[in-house]
C-alpha cells in the first residue's frame, strides 16, 4: 500500500500580528496555533526493502504508526514559558477533528476541550500503552520522552526543559486499531500583550473598538499538513462494484510450519490486533465503504473473507469483471492468490464478491456519507472544500439555501474529478463561491453527495462530449435525486474575514457591553473573546479570525440573558444594512493596519429591535460543523420526467444547431467554389 500526505488545509489556521482592542475591556484571552509541523511517515530503522522514499527510517521503533515531526522554518512566540503540542485525530461528521496534547491536564489549559483524550480513549480505542514522544535535537540526540510543556528561547526556537535545548525533530507514536484515522499535529502558544498605544482617534467607535492593547506578531504557515494511509482494502460486489457491508475478513500468518493460522496472527504481535475484522461500525469509514484495516508485522499473510450472500471467487472471474473495475479498485485478491508479503510497506488488497444468487446489490440504505471535511478561502470570495466522503466517484450536489436550508437555489451537480468532485478513493475539492450568495437573507452553501452506478457511469478524465453532459446536466430545471436513496447534506457557513457590526439576542435587541465569542468546531471553548460598546457595537479585522469557519456567541451584557449563539450567515443578515450604508465588504481581509474604517464612526443608526431574521438558534454552533440528516424524499414522478423532457429538448437544440453550422460552412464552401469556375 502506498503512503500518502493529504494535504488537508489545517482547520484552525489563525494569523496573529498586532491588533487592538477596547481601551476599558480586558484584552481577548487566547491561545493560537501558531505553527504547524511538516509530516513524514516512519519505517523500521533495519528495513531495506521500501521503495516509497518519503518513508524515513525513525529511532522510536519499528510501527506504522509512528510519524516524525519537523518543525517550521519560522520562529514561534520568543520567551514563552508554557508551549504546547497537540495531535488531532480527523473524524468522521458529527465528531470531527478532535484534539488532544494526550496529557488531560494541559488539555485544560488550552480551548482543545478537557474530555478529548478520554473520548478517543473510549469512542476509537485510542492506545496509550502504545503512545511514545521522544524529542531529539540538530543531530539527532535524544533531549527527552514523554508530553511536556515546552518553552522558546529569546528568538522562539523550540525547546525542551530538560537541559533548555533546541528541539528540531520529534518522533511522536500513536495508534488505534481497526481503522487508520488521517492525523495533524501542531504547536499552542498564548497571545501576548506588549507595550499599550494610544488611538489616533479615540473619539470615533473604530478607536474605542481598537484602542490601548496590543499583541505580539507570529506568522504562521498557510496550511497543516495530515498523515494518513490508504485503506488496506475494500470488498466489494463484483457485479455492481458496490462497497459491501457486513463482510467477515480474516487475517491468517504462516506460522513456522508452513501453515497460515489466526492464531499466529495474535502471536507474532504484541498489540493486540481485532482479527477478524467485519466491515459493520457505528464508523462510516467502515460500514459504509466496505474497508477492512490490518496493521501487522512483516510476515507472510492470507485474507480470509466470508459473507453470507456472497461466495469468495477464485482468479477465473477476473475477466468477467465490468470494465470500470480496474478504474476503482487495485491488487485485487482472489481464493488462489499468492501470500501476501509484508515487507516493510503496507500491502493494499481489494476482494470481490460474487453473489450467490447471481444478482448485484447497490445497498441504497447506505448513503455516500462525508467521513471528514475542511473549507479554507482561497481568495476573498472562492473556498475550498475539501475532504473525504465513502463511496467512490461519488456524485456531488452543490446547493445555494436560504437561513433553514429549506429553500435551495442554483443547484450545480458535479461528476467529474476534474471539477473537484470525488475520486476513486472518495476525495473531493470543491470550490465555492461565496460572492453568490445574498448575504440579506443569510444564504450559504449546502453540499450533499448521492451514490452513481460504478459499472455504467463513465469514470474516463474528462472529454469535451462529457463536460457537455455535465453542462447540460446542472440545466436541468429540477435536480433529480437518486430514487430512494438517502442524503446527508453538509451546511458550509460563509467564512467572513471581517467583522463590523452589532450584537443583537435572542429577541432582536442590541446587547450593550456583551461580550462576543469566536468559536472554531475543533476546539470547545472560545478562542476569543471581545467586549461591544455601549452601543451593542464590535469590530474584529483578519488576524484575529479564523480562516476556516467558525460562529460566534453573545453573551452578558447589559438587559441580556443566556447566551445567544449565530452563525458567521446569520450575522452578515443581522447587520446588512450596516454593510450596505457603509459599503463595508466582509469577505476582504482586513487588517489593522490596512482598515480604511480604523478612525470612521459609522454614520448609520441600527434599531433598536429588528427582525431577527434569520432566528439564532439555541444549539452550540461553533462546536461541531453541521450535517444535516438523511433526506429519504424522492422526486415526484412529473418532477422527474420534467427533468427528462427538459434535457431531451436541451439535447436537440444543440444538435440542431450543431447541424445548421455544418449546414452554413457547407453551403458557404459551395458557393465559394462556384465563384471560382
């Protein structure tokens, strides 16, 4: 199996450079990831056998599981007493990311949230036996093991206390069984306040909003990289090419013999490995995709799968499969393979299945769930939307909905890799366009994708024929939907890279002197905090806001009770008029520095009570992105043959106009040549 690095834009990427806050309020008490660490996979240190020279030898030990870790070419934080590493763990929705320094006691310290490390402890068996850090220097000698809080030097190099040296590798070991979990890993340090400065205008809101604190700058990297493999196999329906669920795969070792026994599986290892593994989970990774994980010594192997609908084929069938099966699946492994040999990389098989009554299965009960997902801005407007989802090739349906994402528009249906939609392998990058959206009605983007058929659908690189029947596709009047099949659908709130505007509760009314949260889905408690004025008024430029998205809350306040939680959609609504009155763009970054409004007082009054439209709603937002539940509806049968007739006619007129070209050229050309004679 081949090793890759997804290159995943880090979810909670935030710029820390010199920033103001209210002159009567405390400054925002934060913390910020302020630097990622490059990733590389980790071999045994006497394996000659891999070919993959990304794979590096490590001196922690000999398991898969080990990444080491090099740090940023840029300087962190300068004499800091208390830094911090945290690993997080890419889950599926509705989980997610969650993070942990793998110590509970530092994890209370930072916003990561203090159950994170007991929660992957209980919900993916995370394994602190087998859980190593050693921490090594320029030439590789060990300065220390274990969690620690770590420190920087008078230029922000990173340290370890042990002896105050400068750190420059790290070889971090953890592991979880069954399935392998895409991982990041990156450094906290606090916000620090330096010398006050004075406003240069400390009688417009802008000042009073910017004024007396600063903090101190760290540049961090554009994106955090994540380690992860592929899976070692799927099983699938060698008529349909479906993923199959349910299926019993079982690991057997030779042993000294000659014979292949589980029994040699369990002891040739010290971690206990689940052996037989069956691809049915409350985790999607495997009950939806039909993958099966084993992460084993070197040896010699044999997959001993079983199902109850299936029989397990031998080679003959292999010609007999549908031609798209080599364009999804690889290595396939069939009853008369040879023994697998484990040699220092992971070996990937893919099993087909042969039902047993001779008819293929598609699972429509099963949808193409979104095991992990990440939106980061690529420009003030475009976003990328990256992340994984179950199924292969799967068919993405990109929607425009308003504040209940009940009523949609400008539906777009993506087929293709080449347009961002799934590969082989699940992964996708969407690009959206956050320019499209009415920002009065708080619209944002609903993403959902359905299950293609694997054997007819032609999964070629685009043709320019192909990319008309994507185009003619997303004309259709009325997007179908797959009959009967099920749809999560994933809410991308617009990321806004600058805040202006006032806090409004519950019941529409101003909030005077509250206190404004910002919340990131990886991390449970705020990763800032800001007062509003006196008059329900706050501002927040670029370098204090995440780039990813995030949500705000209200709470405190003067006449305010509870806390009112928005999303970044409901607050471009909330404050349109604000926007509008004061041609203020939100998606532009803006800096401090760069912020024509620093010394502006807006001239326009907001009401005292509005229509809160769209309602906040009362569920903590920020903690986890929102999924959407299955949609079991199917189209109404007109809807349908609309969609039919509707293509038809799009079809025909291209092909007449089509013929009337060739037609006009024709007679052009003929005409031509009876001037010559």
């Amino acid at each position: 199996m081949r090793i890759k690095l997804l290159g995943l834009l880090f979810l909670g990427f935030i710029f820390i450079t010199p920033f103001k806050v209210m002159a009567a309020t405390p400054p925002p008490e934060a913390w910020d990831v302020s630097a990622c660490f490059s990733l590389e996979r980790c071999k045994d240190a006497g394996d000659d056998h891999d070919e993959d020279d990304t794979i590096i030898n490590c001196k922690i030990g000999d398991s898969w599981h080990i990444t080491r870790l090099s740090l940023p070419t840029q300087k962190l934080l300068a004499n800091q007493d208390a830094v911090y590493i945290t690993e997080c763990v890419h889950l599926p929705p509705p989980d997610n990311m969650k993070c942990t320094t793998v110590n509970p006691t530092f994890d209370q310290i930072l916003p990561v949230g203090d159950d994170n490390l007991q929660f992957l402890i209980d919900h993916i068996q995370y394994d602190m036996d087998e859980f190593k850090v050693r921490y090594y220097d320029d030439n590789y000698a060990e300065l220390g093991r274990g969690v620690a809080s770590l420190k920087t030097d008078a230029v922000g190099n990173l340290i370890h206390p042990d002896g105050n040296k400068k750190i420059k590798y790290i070889e971090w070991k953890s592991y979880n069984p069954d399935v392998n979990y895409a991982r990041s890993w990156q450094i906290y340090t606090p916000i620090a306040e330096v010398a006050p400065t004075e406003s240069p205008n400390e009688n417009s809101i802008g000042a009073q909003q910017q004024a007396d604190l600063t903090f101190s700058p760290v540049s961090p990297p554009i994106e955090c990289s994540s380690v992860s493999y592929d899976p070692e196999g799927r099983v699938f329906d060698a008529i349909t090419l479906e993923p199959i669920p349910n299926a019993r795969v079982e690991l057997l070792r030779r042993n000294t013999n000659g014979d292949f026994t589980a029994q040699e599986v369990a002891d040739a290892h010290e971690t206990s490995i689940p052996n037989p593994i069956t691809t049915e989970s409350s985790n999607p990774l495997q009950a939806l995709a039909g993958i099966f994980n084993f992460y084993v010594n070197d040896g010699f192997y044999k997959l001993n799968p079983s199902h109850a609908d299936y029989d397990f084929p031998n080679s003959s069938i292999r010609s007999s499969l549908p031609t798209n099966t080599n364009k999804i699946y690889y290595n396939l492994y069939f009853s008369d393979s040879q023994p697998i040999e484990q040699k220092g990389a992971v070996e990937h098989r893919d099993i087909p299945f042969v039902p047993k009554d001779g008819i293929g299965k598609t699972y429509p009960e099963l949808i193409a769930n979104v095991l992990y997902y990440s939106e980061v801005p690529l420009s003030p407007t475009i976003v990328s939307f990256t992340g994984r989802v179950s199924h292969p090739f799967a068919k993405a349906i990109v929607k425009i909905c308003d504040a209940n994402a009940t009523n949609c528009r400008e539906d777009t249906v993506i087929t293709s890799t080449s347009q961002g939609g799934p590969d082989k392998e699940g992964n996708f990058n969407i690009r959206l366009d956050q320019s499209k959206l009415n920002r009065e009605l708080g619209e944002k983007y609903v993403v959902s994708f359905e299950k293609i058929d694997l054997v007819s659908s032609n999964l070629t690189k685009n043709t320019l024929w192909n990319n008309l029947l994507s185009f003619l596709n997303n004309f259709r009047f009325i997007q179908q939907v797959g009959a009967k099949e099920s749809v999560n659908s994933i809410i991308i709130e617009p990321i806004v890279s600058y805040l202006e505007g006032y806090a409004y509760d519950k019941n529409g009314k101003i909030i005077p002197n509250a206190t404004v949260e910002i919340y990131v889905h990886f991390a449970e408690e705020p990763i800032r905090k800001i007062k509003t004025d006196a008059n329900g008024y706050f501002k927040l430029t670029s370098e204090y806001l995440p780039l990813t998205s995030y949500s705000l809350a209200y709470t405190g306040g003067t006449g305010a009770t509870g806390k009112t939680n928005i999303t970044t959609s409901q607050f471009l609504a909330q404050n349109y008029e604000l926007h509008q009155a004061e041609k203020i763009n939100p998606y532009i970054k803006t800096t401090r520095t760069t912020d024509p409004r620093r010394n502006v007082t807006p001239t326009y009054v907001p009401q005292e009570v509005i229509s809160v439209i769209p309602n906040p709603t009362d569920m903590a937002l920020a903690q986890q992105p929102t999924q959407l539940p299955g949609d079991q509806a199917t189209p109404p049968a007109e809807e349908q043959t609309s969609n039919t007739v509707a293509l038809v006619a799009a079809v025909l007129l291209l092909l007449l106009a089509a013929a009337g070209i060739l037609l006009a050229v024709y007679l052009y050309k003929k005409r031509m040549a009876e001037e010559k004679v």
